[in-house]
C-alpha cells in the first residue's frame, strides 16, 4: 500500500512538473510571439507605405454608361510590391501610377477610336476604420468609377 501511495505522489509530482515546465515555455513562445509579430508589422508597414497604385494600361472605366478604355505615361514599376507579393513586374510606360505623394496624375481615354488626355486629381480620404480611400476626379469633376462587364452583363440577361 506504501509503495502504491509513494507511485501516486511520484506520478503527481512528475504531471506536476510537467504542467510548470509547459506553462513556462507557453509564456516564452508568446512572449517572442508578440515581439516577432510586432518586429513583422512594422517591417510590413514600411514597405507597404512605399507600395505604389498602379492602374495598368488597358483598365476600363465607365463613362457615360460605357466602358473606355485607358492608360497612363508612367513607368509600370514597383518594386516594393513585386517584392512583398512576389509579382512579376510590367515593363511597359503606360501606367497610371499613383505614390503617396501623388495628387494629380495624366490618363489617355481611347474614346471613339480617338485619344484624348486628361490630368486626373487624387483625393484621399481616411475610413472609419483608419483606412486610406484613394478616389480619381476627372476635370468635370465626374468621380471615376471602374466598368463593372458583370454586373452590366446580369442587368442585360434580366
């Protein structure tokens, strides 16, 4: 019966010491946990401020209820985008590119099989949420707004 009690509290002893050293190393690993994800975020934050906006040529918006077709004189280049989402960059000068410094940028319309260019302004206003909404105006002062073809195709079908 001795040894039958000296095995319990052995037993209870052991899963004792087993339940400290794993709370122990639970609070290690959050610990640098927390430290690793913030080092991460900041990381991040850096280089996503430096991401650019890039409207490549070709995007569509609406415009009168139809699309048109447009492009840009910009370098299609960011780095910092290809490196932080592995994306192979566009060589092409036709972009439409917006920094965080931008405030107007130049777009070419393909309208009526003729081209006509326009300086867009760039408005940023700042959600609820703390987001940054970049909106385009074009010189009438017309918000643009990309060609939905799905949602023209439904309201055909219907």
């Amino acid at each position: 019966m001795k040894n039958l009690e000296q095995s319990y509290t052995k037993i209870i002893i052991i899963c004792l010491g087993a339940a400290l050293i794993s709370s122990a190393l639970l609070l290690v690993f959050y610990n640098f946990y927390q430290v690793y994800s913030k080092v991460i975020s900041n990381e991040l934050l850096k280089v996503s401020s430096n991401i650019s906006l890039i409207i490549q040529p070709g995007y569509e918006i609406e415009l009168n209820k139809k699309p048109v077709v447009i492009f840009g004189e910009n370098s299609c280049e960011n780095k910092e985008a290809s490196q932080l989402f592995m994306i192979e960059e566009n060589p092409t000068n036709q972009c439409i590119k917006i920094t965080k410094d931008t405030t107007e940028v130049i777009v070419h319309l393909i309208l009526n099989r003729k081209i006509f260019k326009e300086s867009w302004s760039v408005n940023r206003t700042t959600s609820p949420e703390g987001r940054i909404i970049i909106s385009l105006r074009r010189p009438n002062g017309d918000i643009v707004l990309p060609f939905n073809r799905l949602e023209k195709l439904i309201q055909e079908v219907i």
